[in-house]
C-alpha cells in the first residue's frame, strides 16, 4: 500500500504493518514519517533496534542483515531493523537480500527501509514491490508551489499560529520551498509566543539580528535617498539578511506604489508598513508611467531568477540596481560589464 506523510498517523493508528518503506526528496517530512514510525513501534513492543547504513550497491552490510533478521532475540523482544539507502540503489545482491527479509517480517520483527527519490525503474523493482507487497510504501515528495501555502497554514495550525495572507506570501518567497527552513520561521513564531502573525512578524524574526530591516530600506527608497538605501542594503547583505526578502520586501513597495496609480486600486491586503512615506514617491513614479514600472518590474524578475539559480549572476548587485533605480528618476541603470 502506498501512502504520504500526511496519511501516516491515521495509518499508524490502525496498526503496524510488518514492512515499511520511507521515500522522497523532501527530509522534512521523510524524517517525520520515520520518526512517528519508530515511536510507533516502540509503543507497540519493539524495544531492540539495529540500524544498518548502505553507502555503496552491492558493497554494504547485506549478509549481515539477512543473518540479523533471521536471528532470534535473546531476549524475545520484538524487534525493528532500519536499512538506510540514501542513494536509492540496493544494487543485485542488496535486491534480493531486501526482497528476502521482507519476507521475514512479521508480528515480532519489523523492517523499516529508508531511501533517497526513487526513479521510475527502482519504484517498479523487485525490492520496492516486495517491500509495499508486505507492507506500506510512504511517499514523501517535495510540496509543490501550488500546495504550498496550504502547507504553511495546515502547519501554521499545528503550532497554534494563524498567519494572514501577507505572512504566508512572505514565507513562500523567502524559503522557495525549503520546507524545513518554512517549519523553522514557523516555530520561531511560536516561541516568541504568537498565536496570531502578519509579515511584519514574519520579517522580525527573519531580521531579529540585523542593525536595519528591510523597512527602513524601504522608507530611503520611497524618499528618493539612493545613498541611504544602498547603505542599508550593503548592512542587511553584511549581517545575513536572506536576498529573497530584501527583493520581497522592494516589490511590495512597488506594488504598493502601482496599485495607487492605477484605476480603482485595490491595495487591501498588501503588505507595507510605509504607506504614510508613499507620498513622496507617488509624483516620481507618476512620471515614470507604467514603462518605468515595467522596467521595474523586469529588473526585479531578473534578480528573482538569479537568486534561484536559473540565470547566472549576482543577486545583490542586481538588487542594488533595482534600488537605486527605484530611488532615481532618470534613465534606467545598467549591470556593469
């Protein structure tokens, strides 16, 4: 039976199955559903665990696990033997072991398999078919971008946070999908006891440490100081500050300036706590029109691009070219050769 590390505890509470297969390209939750696993079965009796480490095909400890599970405890307690295939890839000699003591396991003795992604031909191997056969095949895959911020508020949840729009968007572009990063955002939020979060929240804790936030970088550049800014930028890069939030946090205040121009703004729910600096800006970009924007715009997506490693470069510079252009009001500027 196949299944995912959202399913696993109601699976767990109907029982233990006697094979078990853990895997994916998310550690996250792939070490999550191990964890439960083992509590499991140490709830249930298995007080003796070993725990076997496979680094190379043909090459690891397989006689001695066959010989393992086919031992009986001195002791008569049940039993749970873990196998860690990181590469996914038990080659000839570690197929037929694993399809062996798959066949082994039973009331009293566990097999707990834990690998990296499997690729299409090993899912619909010997080894992984006997395994699922026996028992439960948990499938921990990375959560897509779609299903992303319903994971961050199903988490969010689970700690007793509720996060606004504004904090989920944030979390979304400042991890890209590092789910454990995500879950460590979300538990710092917990330990400083909240039970209710925005972006402004979110940005604390990801800047606790730093001389300046990204919203005095964002008060010098919607007040046209392109010194002050940069100084600000070159102090967040020097202390840490991840570039996905410093490039965030300059396309809300875009955003925020575009949406008070256009027709019928809509700017309820966009984060900025500089709406009272606007002003000063609004005549600038008003001059601009929706080609400055634009040009904005792509100069913000390139450094987007950059900083996950789909167009070469250097993010910092590129976002220091979008605030100083934002800051200007002149002629766009361009990367140096």
């Amino acid at each position: 039976m196949k299944t995912t590390p959202e399913k696993l505890e109601s699976g767990l509470a109907r029982g233990l199955a006697p094979a078990w297969l853990i895997s994916g390209d998310e550690p996250l939750t792939a070490g999550e559903a191990a964890d439960a696993l083992r509590a499991a079965a140490r709830a249930a009796g298995f007080t003796e665990r070993e725990v076997f480490f496979i680094e190379r095909a043909n090459t690891g400890p397989w006689e001695e696990i066959f010989a393992s599970a086919q031992s009986l405890s001195l002791f008569s307690a049940r039993r749970l033997i873990e196998i860690r295939l990181p590469g996914g890839k038990p080659g000839a000699v570690g197929s037929k072991i694993l399809q062996e003591v798959a066949g082994l396991a039973g009331p009293d003795l566990m097999i707990l398999v834990i690998a990296g992604s499997l690729d299409w031909e090993a899912q619909k191997s010997a080894w992984v078919q006997a395994l699922e056969r026996r028992g439960v095949w948990v499938v921990a895959d990375p959560v897509g971008p779609a299903q992303l911020p319903g994971w961050i508020r199903q988490r969010a949840a689970r700690l007793g946070l509720k996060l606004d729009d504004a904090a989920v968007e944030l979390l979304v572009q400042q991890t890209e999908g590092n789910l454990l990063a995500t879950w460590q955002e979300l538990q710092k939020l917990q330990l400083a006891g909240l039970t209710e979060a925005g972006a402004d929240e979110v940005m604390a804790g990801s800047t606790s440490s730093s001389r300046y936030d990204v919203t005095q970088l964002g008060e010098a550049m919607l007040a046209g100081n392109a010194p002050r800014a940069l100084r600000i930028l070159a102090t967040l890069r020097a202390e840490g500050v991840e570039p996905t939030l410093v490039l965030w946090s300059v396309l809300q205040e875009l955003r925020m300036l575009w949406l008070q121009l256009v027709p019928g703004p809509q700017i309820q729910g966009v984060w900025s706590r500089n709406r009272n600096a606007q002003g000063a800006a609004l005549p600038r970009f008003r001059q601009r029109g929706r080609a400055g924007f634009a040009r904005l715009a792509e100069q913000a997506a390139r450094a987007d691009r950059i900083i996950k490693g789909i167009e070469k470069g250097r993010a910092w510079d590129e976002i220091a070219l979008l605030v100083a252009e934002f800051t200007s009001g002149g002629a766009p500027l361009q990367p140096a050769a």
